[in-house]
C-alpha cells in the first residue's frame, strides 16, 4: 500500500520536525540513541514528542517511564518528552489493517506536532509496514550501525573476493522508496544520517574498524547520507535506564550525579553527533549540555 497524507484534513497549527531512528536489524541501538537525542534536544529547550513504533518491545516507551516515575519520586528538575502510543491493528484484512495503522500514525503525528518542536519516531527492527510509513515521514533519518560488516550488510553488499561494492542492500532500498514517496508527495528531502555505533577502541579490532569506515565512506557516496562521528562503546550508554536518565542529565538540577573523564568523553562524542544533524533552528546554536 502506497504512503497516503490526509490532504483534504486541515493543516496542523504548525510543523514539527520528525526524526525517524530506524534499521531493519535488531541490537544496533536504536531506543538509546533514541533516547539521548530527546534528552539533548530537550535541554535545548525544545517541546519534543515521541512516539514508540516498537510496538512489542516497547523499550523506548519504558525508558521515558522509568524517567516519569524517577522524577516523580525525587521532584528532579528534569523535563520528560510527550508520549504517543500505538498500537497494531487487529483487522485479519491486510489493507484494511494498514489503513488502519497509517490513519493512526498521521493522527498522531498532526497530534503532536501541535504542541511539539520536534517528533522523535523509534522505528521497529525488521521491514513492517508501520516502519515504512515512518520512514517516509521523516524530515531527518538516524540509522546507528554496529561498527561490523554484519550490520553493513543491510546498507550494500560486499563483493567477497575483493571487498568491493556490489550495490545497495535492503535497507537502503527501502530508504530510497521511502525518499521517493516522501519527495512526490512532500516536495522535501529526507536527511539520512548513518551513526556508527559501539565503536571499539581496542587494537585487535582497529584494522576491522578501519575498513567499515572505508566501506561506509564510499557507499555514504553513492546512495546520498551522511556519516556522523562514532559512539564508542561505553556503560554509561545504557546503565542508567532503569532511572530513565542519561549521562545529559548526570549534571541536572536534583540529580546529583558526578561526571568523570569517561563520562565528558562520551558527552562530547554526543554533542558532536547532534552538530552533526543540523536540525533546524539549532544548528549554530550553543549547546546545553
């Protein structure tokens, strides 16, 4: 089924930026990356929504409850973005089904964009329909990839005997339809920012490391992203989901955590990916966290 917008529904009040983390394979860390993009554009000062298309796993959507319930507990100073659930669609009809689930995401994001500066979509692992349509909702893309040739293989394939590139691979593809959809009813571009992901910093891996990058680099010309700087692998990632918070909140008001020499790289390695997005009406703007 084809992308539809509601063109006879009458405009949002205004428009919210949408972007869209998404990759078709599980385990790249999507909900996280997710979640410190909420968190630093929030401490930007920015109204962001969120909606959770990880209908089943849902980790996104536990993360900003582990974060309402904290700040509930402890009166923190923290901002907590607006939630949006859906949900699937239980018709046995397919295209009665996806209809279904289109008319809900619009809603949702004509919802939103109502009060919110930015909508941030958490896109499911693997091709759904759900998946595609936000895809082709998106204003900005984010696609974080575990720094292998595993995950590499959803953007091209690689020719075995010389290491060369064959031809973009699934997800691409679906990227491109999605951008075609987008253009011929939208007329606006989707910006595709490819994130290495769970970098190493080991030796033993340096020489792999080197070679996805040089594969990234020469596909990021071909099929039209762009490649922000890396996020290592580090704890601080992930630890503190059970709070809901993120190392962008350790320095928070009420929080009273402490920030280590760890803890400001890997706070750096965040402001440089969210310079790298250049989102409108931040990008050249000084940095709140």
């Amino acid at each position: 089924m084809s992308l539809a917008y509601d063109l006879d529904a009458p405009p949002a009040p205004r428009q919210a930026h949408v972007i869209v983390v998404g990759n078709q394979k599980g385990g790249a860390g999507k909900s996280t990356v997710a979640m410190h993009i909420i968190v630093a554009l929030m401490r930007q000062g920015r109204r962001t929504g969120v909606i959770d298309l990880d209908i089943r796993q849902r980790s996104l959507t536990r993360y900003i409850e582990n974060r309402a319930r904290w700040v509930a507990a402890r009166g923190a100073k923290l901002a907590v973005p607006q939630v949006l659930e859906l949900s699937e669609s239980r018709e046995r009809q397919l295209d009665v089904a996806e209809a279904e689930e289109e008319s809900a995401l619009r809603a949702a994001l004509r919802r939103l964009s109502e009060t919110c500066d930015f909508i941030v979509i958490d896109s499911p692992g693997g091709d759904s329909h759900l998946a595609r349509l936000a895809h082709a909702y998106a204003d900005t893309l984010v696609t974080p990839l575990n720094d292998s040739f595993v995950d590499f293989d959803l953007l091209g394939d690689i020719d075995p005997n010389c290491a060369d590139i064959v031809r973009p691979s699934i997800y691409s593809e679906m990227v491109w339809d999605s951008r075609k959809k987008k253009a011929l009813v939208a007329r606006t571009p989707i910006d595709w920012v490819v994130l290495r992901n769970r970098t190493s910093t080991s030796k033993i891996e340096a020489k792999n490391k080197q070679r996805v990058g040089q594969a990234l680099a020469t596909l990021s010309s071909r099929i039209g992203f762009r490649l922000a700087p890396g996020l290592s692998e580090r704890v601080i990632y992930r630890e503190l989901f059970p709070q809901g918070l993120t190392l962008l909140d350790l320095d928070a008001e009420g929080v009273g955590g402490e920030l280590n020499m760890t803890h400001l790289a890997a706070r750096q390695e965040l402001r440089d990916l969210f310079i790298t997005l250049k989102l409108p009406g931040i990008e050249g703007e000084a940095l709140k966290f």
